[in-house]
C-alpha cells in the first residue's frame, strides 16, 4: 500500500496553505489578468510588486506578483502555523530533515521561516499576517469568476513517493491518491491541513515544478461566466482545460494560464476531510474518470507543461507512467 | 366563463411589447440606477432623455428616461408592428374603437402611431427602430442583474374584464386569468402576442396606472447577485418584494423601486406559448399559491403602488374583491 | 451575399417544429434512456412505440419512439400550423414544389400531412394534435436534465443553399449562418419559425441525415447534473461533445448520442428573434469560436455521424470545405 | 466586549459537531420527509429507528430519528473528537464543571460520553463511528434539496453569555455575534470547531431548546427546487422563512419544519475561519440586515418557536430585548 499512515501529532501546527509569490514579466499586464478579468483585490502595489487578496480573506495576500528578470518562476509558497511557537519548532523540524532554513523579512508578515521541501520548492512559514477588514459583504466588488479564497497548491514532483512521505510526517494527510496499478508506486496525491480534499498535491513529472495554484468559487456558474469573459476579451488562448468535474476530489474545474505562463485552477465543490480517520480514496491511472468523470483526457500540456521554482534544479520522473491523453 | 376567445385573425399584426418612456426627476440618479447597478446599456443619452437597451436587444431602446416636472409618471408604452402597413390598419382600427390617434415623430423610430387603450393607457404603435450591432456576445458588459431583453407590461385596470377584452380584440390572447370566484369576474389576466406568457398584463385595482414593467434575465441566481448588491450599496430599501416563484406563470421573480417609485420586474423562466390553441391557465383569487408558489403573501405595497399615465385618470376599480395580503 | 431575403409572407403558417418520430432497436432501453436517466415524461406505450413529452409541453408527443428493424434512422420530422386551413394550403404548396403528399393517420393527431423538402427528408404538419394538462408545476416529476420543451433538430444537408433556399420560401428566417468564404457557400445555417434562433438548422455533409434534436432546458447547472448522473450510471461513453458555449446561437450546449446513436443537444439560453426586420449574424467557417466561443474544438464525429432518414437516399456533399476539428 | 478571547488550547479536541437524535411521533412520515423529498440517505432502519447520512458523509449517521412518546424533543446532540484520549479527557473536563457523565452504549459508535451542557443540552461526544463506503460520486441518489453534510446546531438560550462562555472554554471559537447595545450582553453568538462560521450557535430567548439543525448544500438553486417540491407535494405549510441572505454568516438559507416542528435550516455558502487569529464579526441587535442582508424581517415564529431537550427545563431568557420582528 503506498499511502503512509497519517502522522495525527506532527511536530508543528500547520493551519493551511497562505499564498504564493509569482514571478512576472509585466506587472501591469498580470495585475489586469488577476484583477480586472479574474476578480482578485488589490491590497497593496509598488513599482515591483501587487499584492492580491481574494474576496472572503481577511489576511493581507494570497497572491503577490513580482516583477522579475526570471518570469514565469515561483518564487516561494507560503504556509500559516497555529502559533509562534510552530515557527521555531518548524525550524528545528526542517533542520533535522537537512533542509536550509532562514529568518526572512516578508512585508505585511511577522517572523517568517523560509525553507524548503525535499524536492526543493521554496518555503515559507508564518503565523502573524496583517488582517485587514472583510470585504465578503462587499457585493459590488465580485466580478471576473468571484474568488473567495485561494484553495491549493499542485506541483509536479519527480518522485511522489517521496514527496507524500515528506508532507505526511508534518502532519499532511491524503485524501485521495492515483496508483501506477503495475509499479505500486503512487502517481499523484493530494493531501490536506485545513480539513478539506487539499492544501498541497503532487502530480508525477518532471519536478519540482508547480502545476497550479486554485482559488476556491461558490459556483460552478462563475466558472462559466469567466469562461464568456475571457473569449470575449482577449484572453481565449489562456483557456486550457474545462470546465469539467474531476473524478478525484469531485471538483467541478477549470484550468486557465496566466500571461507568464503559471496555471490556474478555479476550483468549485470539495468536500469536508476534518475526520482524523477519514480514509484515502484510491484511483487507478488508467481509469479515464480519474481526470474527468465526464470521461474527456487532459491535453497533452496539461501533463507537461508547469512553471518552476527558482533556485530548484528539475529532475526527470523516476516513475515512467502514462496517463491517458487527449489525442 | 370570464376570458373571451381568441381573436386568431386581428386587423393588424403586432408582434410584441417593445419600451417604455418613464417620467424621472433626476436623470442622473436614474441613469445610475438602470446602468450601474441594474446592468441596462446606454445608447443615447442628451440633457433631456437617457436610452437604454438590455443585452440582447438590437433595438435602438427599451426603455427611455426622460427628465420632467411630473416624475413618476409613465409617458407611454410602445409596441412593434410586423410590417409599415399594420400601422395605418392600427390607425383605422383605434379610430374605429373612439380612440384618439396621431402621428408623433420619435427619435430612432419610424413612423409612429400614437393612441391610447380602453382605459387610456397611451399607446404608441411603430414598425421600424434603428437597429444596433449586437452586443449579447460582449460578456465583458454582463454586470448588475443582468437584463437580456424587455418581456413585459403589467398594469392596473379599474376593468379588468373591459381591459382584456379590447386588447383581445386586436390579437393578446390570455394565457393565464385569476377569476374572482364569488362574481365570476376577472381579477387579473396575462396576455401575449410574442409567444410567451405576456406582453400585457392586467391587475384589478385603482386603474390605469403601471403596476410594472419587467425584465428577463436568463439565470434565478442573477437575481440573488442582484439583491446582494442592492443590499450592500445603499439600494436595501429599493427592495419589495421576492425572491420568489410566482404560481401563475411559474416564473422566478423580483420586485423592486426605481428611484421615481417605478416598479420592476425581473423575470426568469416563462414558457413558450406560440399554438394558437393554447389554453389559459384559471387560477381562484383565494389560492395563496397563485400569487407565491412557497406561499409567502405579497406586501400591501404590492396591491397599491402603481404609477400613472400621463393624462390619464385614475378610477376607483369595479371590482371589490380582496386577494391575501401580508399582515 | 448567401442568404435570401426573408419571405415574410409564406403560401401556409407554420407555427414551430412539434415532434420527432424515432426508430430504435430496443425499446426498453430507450424508455429508460429518455425517461429515467433524461429525465422526459411518458404519455402513452403500447408494445412498438412510446410516447413522450417533456415537462412543460401541453402537446400530446415531441418524441415518439418507435421499435423498428431499421433501427437508427428517422421516420418523420413534424410541424404545427397556425390552423387547420394551413395545411390544406401546404398541400397545394409542397406539391406545387414537385414534392409527394399524402393524408396520413397518426394516432392523437388531427389531419395529417406527410410530405418530404427537397432533400427527401420526411416531414409531417398538423394544426390538432391532443392537449394534455399541464405538468410543469408538478416539480416531483422533475429530473435528470428537466427537459422543459423540444427545441429544435439539426440536419446535415449535401447543400445547405438549396435546403435553406427551400425553408426560406415557406416562411422559415436565418438567424445566423457560417459562410465558406472561398467559395461563398452556406456551409451552416440556423432557421427559425417560433420566434427563438431556430426551428430547423442544416450542416453541410453527406445528406440528408438528422444532426441532432435539441431540448430546451432552463439552466446550465441541469446539464451540468446530467453529466454527473450519465457518468455515473453507465452512460458516459453516451457523452460526445460539451458542456461548452456556442458562438453561433450563444447556446450553453451538451450532445449526447441515445442507445442506437441519435444525437440529443441539450440547449441552454437562445435569444428573442420575433422581428422580421431581425438580422442575421454570419460567421466565418475558420472562426474557432463559432463552435465553441471558448475555443474548443467539436470532435470528428460530430462533423461526420448523424442518423439516416427513412427512404431518403445519402449524397455527398456538393461542398468540401472544413471545418476546424479536435485532433 | 462581550466575547471572550479564545482559548486556542482547550483541555480535549472536539473536530466538529457530528449528529442528532430527533424524537418523532410517526417513524414513517418522518423518513418520507427527511428522504424521499429532502434527500438524505438510510443507512438503518428498525422498528423504533432510522439512521439517516448525508451525500458526502462517510460515518454512519448524521441524524437519527427515534419513535417517542415525546415527539418533537431532542434527545441529544453528538460531537466527534479527535482521538480516544479525548474522550477521557471531555469526561475529567466536564466533571470538573459539575456536569453528569456517564458512558453510553449507541449503536454504531465507539466509547460515547454522555454528558450536558451548562444549560442543560445533552451533549454525546465519542471518536468512532462506523465508516461507510462514499456515495458523493453516485450521482443518481442525489435529489430532493442534495444535502452533502450536516452544518451546524442552533439552540435558544436563556443566556447566551454563558452559554458562549461555556463553549469558549473548551474551544468552541466565536465568529459573529449579535450584540444587545443597551445592555452590552450578548444575544446570539456563532461558534466553531471544524473551521466555518459554526458547528453550534446560541440565540436569546427561552432555553434551552434547539432552534434548529442545518444542512450544507452547494448551490442556492438546490434550495430553490426543494422550495418548489415542497410547494406542490402537500409541504408548503412547512415553509417557515426564506428564502434569503443572512447578513450574519453571509449564508443563502431557508428554513423549514419537519412533522413534529424540529427546524431544518438548508444552507449554502459559509467561509472558511480555521486561523486561530480570525476576528470575530459583531453585529447590532437592531441592524434589520443582520437577520437578512436584503432587509425582510423574520416572522415571530421564529423567534419563538424551538423543540426542546430531554430532560432540560425550560427558562425565561435574562436578557429582554426585541430584535425585529416581521409585523
């Protein structure tokens, strides 16, 4: 069986998944991408960087856009802890495992410990983030596909085995898995803290890379409208895959790119995983409603194709399966 | 049996309801009202008169805001004829009824008809429109509740038997009629000429005035984006009546005030009614459900606002029959 | 210029498409397929046919299955008139074409004409056929995709200019059409009686074959749930095409095929098209978003299966362009 | 300030509120009710039980009615924790606070503390249940309104101070609340565990009885179609409230009553509140969009009418204000 027991007492406390830093090319282009069409908020800009905020979080960011010489690179994935206390037990814990760990400045965060996995991708841990008032009440701001909350990180990792067990003994727990029926070995996974189907998912492929970063929608019908929108106003070619309902995590989805290349999932259902005993749904790799429960493969690119992280050398997958994909 | 037969063979083809001129007291906080909060586009606007259509009309205008000294007063309803001869057999046809009739010259119009019904609702009659590139496919429009099109009139009649027997002359069937059981007199009738539950419709009350015109929009959830909105940005109090699902006509509705005390609809789903042998629909005054299928009664506001016509009088109703108000 | 100028005056009045007569190999499990899992309603069986309406359909049939050894293709195509004149003048119509008529009998039909258009498809027209009472507000009986009313069908044609030039002069309008611009050929094109995008739409391709039949549902979250539910209940390789939005029609659309291959469109919006002065769109047959105005191109089968009409000979089309298909 | 600050490390770890045990009169119209038109799902029956389970819940039941000769009292309301130590500790917990404890046996559950709360609600608290296999991808169960888990409690409280009070010390973590500003206490408070808006909530009046039980359903449209089932299959008096958008908690909601008067709250939207720093939300008593956003009132109903505990006396409330109340 490839899914390790959950570890129910990890070391430290990790409360959920927080934002991400994107590299970019062009700021104001980006910023017109993930807020006058997508529907995030502004909560703060400069000459090189837009902080954004999705419409029910209270906490400053969950997306900042960095201008960069290296875009369409991650430049860090960010997680909260219950306390601060978990932030230097973090640090001992990532130091034991061989992993660097530093104190960082983050604007609009406390102490913040920045690190990495076993793969490479950038880390970063806090508790305190500036809380700003709630805008969820706010109804004339919802536009674009009306993000409520970033949802999850998905990387390729080119060992998921390796990746799962790493994330497992820090309190990760899987919620639902895909199995290569002819190796044993896992080919993707998706593994939760905040108590629904997933804060971080591996997918096996060349890595680490990340696949996407989601935001969470109320509505399947948002996902349409964006859909209308972005036919109509440019953006069509940034449309990769959907909508459609995913077998795994039985979320109705779509894939869309942004202008450097970093994917998007807008992400609407999940389900509630807060049961310490709740068990891991296996799938098949071969089963076509694994991708799609509608049955339609993915594209090829989105098998291939991902955004790296800076500073994370890419390896080749040691596991050599393949998915079914759309001709 | 209260409805009259069909006229299958009326002296002139309309084909359908088409705008509205309303009597506004300011323009500006009018135009604000039907643009940015409800979600109509401007066509044409000068010192005097904003034009508006929905998002699927190619019409010059569905409705028209004109600035004047009686706010709150409806100017006129109009009408779409199928071809330029059904106007003159119009003009013969009001005449021949001892109605008033004269030719009046309407910006972006043809040539124009204007008379008035029974009750002396003005009525203007015209075939030709100016017509405007489409824009339904220009989701980056879609904002507010949404509107795709005109559907209806509603008004009150101090006759409602008197009132659909003269519009049934000249070719608005009944769809659906709310009988008032101990006379055996109408109450209420819904009429069309496009094929879908109304153009026209009459309530029993102190008459003629506008009880409403009414939008159609494609989704229930348009509507609850819309209340939200209203509720958070200082239009709460615009707010009548709904959500709710109307028993007669099965449709999805809301009430609200614009800010001259014109009552609108907005409507989502009808049914098609194009057989010429479609039956109407009886419903018994008494039945809570005819008016909300959940059961929840109308305000009293509901039973009394109305706005009236331009040079028209307002008459006490014939009939005395009281429909289930909420206390 | 393609498309002829409408005939606003046609010899006989043609209402709307009404029904569709099908003939399928096992007659059970098309019951089950329509009924059950599609969600339309049983109005009469015996041991060769079963008839059905959907839910707000006051018509006796829009569907009729009939058990045949040919099993896949089409017996009849059916139309309402206005009244029962009508057919008598379409009598003198077809035959005047150059087109067979004869008075059939057809079980809760009144007279019946069965005639053929120019390509040999077989079609039918009545004025009476037998009024059920309404169901629509019996929302027990609501599932699968709550099919509310017939749409419209779909033909490929070997020469979409003839057959529209056929329709066009019994009083059927293009709405919208797609052009070859090499040649200045229809390639497509979309007609209407009822006032909605269309009665009757033809394909360029091997002809006459039925493309699909379309029902009208109230919101694309219904289709949405049939997906869900054919995924899940041995129907998913019935899935062909969709969800997705049209360009042309503006249509949320899905397309599925029936156990013995009759393509089914489920059809979501449509818009208002009663003017005679209504324009039609054109589009250009390269246009990727004239079938998916998302960009997603329709799989080969959809360009190439459709299902053969009783007695009507196959011919190549006179026209060979192409379409943009998924590889 | 009237809440107290949360204790983020209470003496044992509740994950979430987990099920009820209702007292009904008649066993049969209670399944009908909660199955057939609502759409749970039986997981067991007896002569005296039915254990019930919502679309994405895996344990065993999330509601279970029980045959009594005290219909429309609740016998208990259970709570799952995080492991097996936890119960021990709740058991030292809640004898330290002078409450009785005792071990029970339930069917279906592991180890299960049987104790009450300050009020005197009895509270169950266990770690196991019996898992069942999922039945969230079989999409053919799904009907009636689609609940997919069971949300949260409401109770009347005699006094929510210390109601919150109580709660807050072993966890329970405020996240709006309703504030009397005349006397500065209290008069309803939202309070969670599994990382939304709540898992319990407290409202003024006599107490304690249970106000209601709700359930999480995706779509405010689903809440729409129960509405319409309900009105046209004999429910319609069981319509209470709504449908409608509370300001508190932001949810779509409808509130309806089963056959011995328990409350069911049907609920949509929520928002994620699992950081430990997440600032409670403070609402004024006399605020009309606290109750609903659009501004209709509740009726006095429901201000009044609640089902009470086996076994707790009933009291006057010590706060006496008046929200508004519907006239």
């Amino acid at each position: 069986m490839p899914v390790p027991a959950p570890n129910l007492y990890p070391d430290f406390n990790t409360i959920r998944l927080s934002h991400v830093c994107l590299n970019v090319s062009d700021l104001a282009a980006s910023r017109t991408f993930y807020t006058d069409m997508f529907g995030l908020q502004v909560t703060d800009t400069s000459d090189s960087h837009v902080y954004l905020r999705a419409l029910e979080e209270r906490g400053h960011h969950s997306v900042i856009l960095q201008k960069s010489d290296q875009p369409g690179t991650v430049e860090v994935m960010g997680f909260k802890t219950y306390d601060e206390a978990d932030l230097d037990k973090a640090e001992v814990y990532f130091k034991s495992k061989g992993r660097p760990t530093s104190w960082v400045e983050r604007p609009y965060q406390g102490r913040t410990l920045l690190t990495s996995d076993n793969m490479g991708i950038p880390l970063e841990f806090y508790h305190k983030m500036d809380r700003l008032a709630p805008i969820h009440q706010e109804y004339a701001r919802y536009h674009g596909v009306r993000p409520l909350r970033i949802d999850h990180f998905n990387c390729f990792s080119n060992n998921v085995d390796e990746s799962v067990a790493f994330y497992n003994d820090f309190g990760f727990r899987v919620t639902e898995y895909t199995e290569d029926e002819e190796s044993g070995k896992l080919w993707a996974a998706w593994m939760h803290r905040k108590g629904g189907v997933h804060d971080m998912a591996f997918t096996n492929g060349k890595g680490p890379r990340m696949h996407h970063l989601a935001f969470w929608v109320a509505n399947p019908l948002h996902i349409i409208d964006l859909l209308d929108v972005m036919a109509t106003t440019g953006y069509v070619e940034n449309i990769e895959r959907g909508p459609g309902r995913h077998g795994i995590s039985n979320a109705f989805f779509l894939y869309i790119l942004d202008p450097d290349g970093h994917r998007i999932e807008i992400y609407s259902s999940d389900y509630q995983t807060v049961d310490p005993d709740h068990e891991p749904l296996k799938w098949d790799l071969k089963d076509p409603q694994r991708q799609t429960l509608w049955g339609a493969p993915a594209p090829r690119s989105w098998f291939e194709h991902g955004t790296e992280f800076v500073g994370a050398e890419v390896k080749e997958p040691a596991l050599n399966a393949t998915p079914i994909i759309a001709p």
